[in-house]
C-alpha cells in the first residue's frame, strides 16, 4: 500500500505540474497524518523527481504544551531526515485582536504567510500542503451551504498562488486525490506516528 500510495502522489504530481526539476519545495507540516505522510512521500521522491525539501512548522501557541511538543516532534524528524526545517512561533490571539478575525482564518493567514517567508529562506518555489480528498469534500459542501452555486463544486485546485507579506509562492496539494484513511495507513505501515 505504502509503495502504491507514492506512486499516485507522484502521477499526481507529475499530470499537474506541480514540481519541477531542481525546485525546491518548503513542505508545510504540522506533525498529525496527512502532513506527514506528504513530507515522507516527497521525502522518498525527492532524489528520482530532483527537487529538495524543506520543513517549515508554524507553532500557532493555541495548546500549550502539546504545541511545544509538535515543534520538538518535527525537529527530531528534520534531523533524523538530514533535511533542514523552519520554526516560528505565532501569537494568533494578537494577531486576531489587530486584523479582527476569526480563530480559522488567523491561524490560516498567518500560517501561509510563514510558508511564503521559509519558501525565500529556503530558495524554494513551491510550498506544499497536506488537504486531503476528504478536505475537497468538506470544501465543496462549505460552499454549497454558503450558496456559492457552480463556482463551490470546483472546491480546492491542485495549486494556487499565495501572495504573503515577504512575496507570492506556489501553493500545492499533491494529496488531494489521498483519504485521511489512507493518510494514516501510510504511516503505520512505514513506523511514522503522527
């Protein structure tokens, strides 16, 4: 299953254009299944694709220790990877105090906008994320019930651009064909607890 799985991450890549040769790709990740199992598929890819990876871990601050132990999570894992990752820590409840959000959409913007930020630091061109099929679903719904009409069918597209606060970078779902299911059976089968 695991070997199956990358294969169609990887046709799926491939059919959108999603990475290109020599690209450098910052992967968003947060420690639960979905972004762990997409850095360790393009983990695995990197070498026979040619392009290199990034960690980047946004430390939204919202659960105490357990965020803490997130970021320690994904430092150990940079380095039992040899690869190299990016931190920052982000005080949301500030930030939706100043821009008069929601929790959802702050945690969101600032979130993208530190992908953009570690995609320069790193030299990369790409961020990738971790949404799911089952994150299209609960997409195309939400905008059903907003009566966004034909527009909301569409839901996520496999890449888009983010423009953030230090520039614009690609964002890519290469698991928008993959199952949360799946996602975690990946993980069992290949020893990474999420």
């Amino acid at each position: 299953m695991a070997n199956s799985l990358r294969d169609r991450v990887k046709k799926y890549i491939v059919n959108n254009r999603l990475i290109d040769n020599g690209e450098g790709v910052v992967v968003g990740i947060s420690g639960g299944a979905d972004s762990l199992c997409l850095a360790h598929i393009l983990l695995e890819l990197r070498e026979s694709m040619g392009f290199e990876i990034c960690l980047a871990h946004l430390n939204h601050s919202l659960r105490g220790e357990e965020s803490e132990d997130d970021m320690d999570f994904i430092s150990r894992l940079s380095r039992e990877w040899d690869v190299t990752a990016i931190f920052e820590t982000a005080d949301v409840y500030g930030y939706i105090f100043k821009k008069g959000l929601n929790l959802e959409e702050a945690s969101r913007v600032l979130r993208y906008n530190f992908f953009v930020k570690a995609a320069f630091q790193f030299n990369a061109s790409r961020v990738a994320v971790g949404h799911t099929a089952d994150d299209q679903v609960e997409t195309v719904l939400m905008h059903l019930l907003r009566g966004s009409g034909m527009k909301g069918m569409r839901g996520m597209s496999p890449s888009l651009e983010w423009v953030g606060e230090s520039g614009t970078v690609k964002v890519i779902r290469p698991l928008l064909e993959v199952w949360h299911r799946e996602t975690e059976e990946y993980c069992r089968l290949n020893a990474l607890e999420p």
